[in-house]
C-alpha cells in the first residue's frame, strides 16, 4: 500500500485544504465511507454520548451534516450548541479530530439534501422516530410500508429532520508513525487566521 511518506502539515499554513486532500486519499483506500465521523456531543450538564454520522458537506460554513433533533443527538445539540468530530481512516493510517459550536442549517438547506436521498432513505427517515423505544423490527417495516402508501409522490420532509454545521474552531491532524513516535499538529483558530503548533504524541 502507497502510505504517505511525508506529513503535510508540517507545509501548510491552512487545515481544511489539507483535510480535503487527506479525505480524498482516504476516499482510495477506505472499503466503506471515508466520509464516516464519530460525533461526540453532550447534555447541559455536560454528560457526553458519541456515535458514527456522515459528513455531508464541508464549505465555509464547516462540517455539516443532518439528523433527526428528536433523536439523543439531536436533543443534546439543541441544549449544548458544542460537539467534536472524529475521522479515523485505518487504512492511511490518520486521524482528524474537529472541534466547535455548532448551529442548525436553514430549513431550504434541508429541504434540498432530504429530496436529494433516495425514496427509500426519505420513507426511513419518515418512518423512524429515532432513539424511542421500538417493541419489535415488525413494526419498523409496517411504519415505513405506511409512509410509502401515504406518500404516493413527493416525500416531506419531517419538521423534526434537520441539518447542523459545526464551525471548527480546533482541528488536530494525526499520523502514525514508528514505535509511537506520532505526528501531531494541531490548528486554532484565531479571528480569521489559524495559529499551528505541535504536540508531542
């Protein structure tokens, strides 16, 4: 396997550039979902909870991606505006972890991405409510067969399906390297610019 043989941060004054072009490596040699991030979050009183989401999109804004805010996530993101990513792609051997406030996409956002999924993921969304209690996976299907006979055409999107954009404010770029002598470079925002340090591994 082609492994990097230089770590880019070390050249680079900027982190999204770089990770858009560590996720496009990543894209070559990852079996499933390069784009995949573990996203911590946490209550008010700052209990925190972690699961695997996809990015959707990165631009200006940040890392975004969409959810249903009646789910456990959703909840916390509503009461606790700040979360951090995590991107581990085994097969390069790096590891990107973001952190950030986070704030909701505007509902034509969200209206575009849902009607841009396939019909199937739609009825899914529509027919699950996330994170309850579910007596059985019976009823699951029948929801989602009663949705699909419900809407005939167009799908709307549930009030309750949104989008979220995590603004970074601390981006960490790791690789790995011999007998644990990692690569770390962290960068901080600071107003309009990043400030770049090292950290011992």
């Amino acid at each position: 396997m082609d492994l990097p043989g230089r770590f880019e941060p070390e050249d680079v004054a900027e982190p999204i550039a770089l990770f858009r072009r560590w996720l496009d490596d990543a894209a070559q040699t990852e079996p499933n979902d390069a784009n995949a991030m573990s996203l911590a979050t946490a209550t008010a009183s700052g209990r925190p909870s972690v699961r695997m989401v996809l990015m959707k999109r990165l631009d200006e804004r940040g890392f975004a991606f969409y959810t249903n805010v009646e789910s456990q996530k959703g909840r916390e993101l509503l009461e606790n505006p700040h979360a951090a990513l995590c991107f581990h792609w085994k097969s390069r051997r790096r590891q990107v972890r973001v952190e950030g406030a986070v704030g909701e996409l505007s509902a034509e956002d969200a209206d575009a991405y849902f009607h841009s999924r396939s019909r199937k993921s739609q009825i899914g969304a529509l027919a699950s409510q996330q994170s309850r209690l579910l007596a059985s996976r019976e009823e699951l299907e029948q929801r989602a067969m009663e949705c699909e006979e419900r809407y005939p055409g167009e799908i709307p999107r549930p009030s309750y399906w949104r989008g979220f954009v995590l603004a970074p404010e601390r981006i960490e770029f790791w690789e790995d390297g011999a007998y644990r002598l990692h690569n770390r470079i962290v960068f901080v925002r600071s107003g309009d610019a990043w400030v770049k340090t090292r950290l011992f591994p």
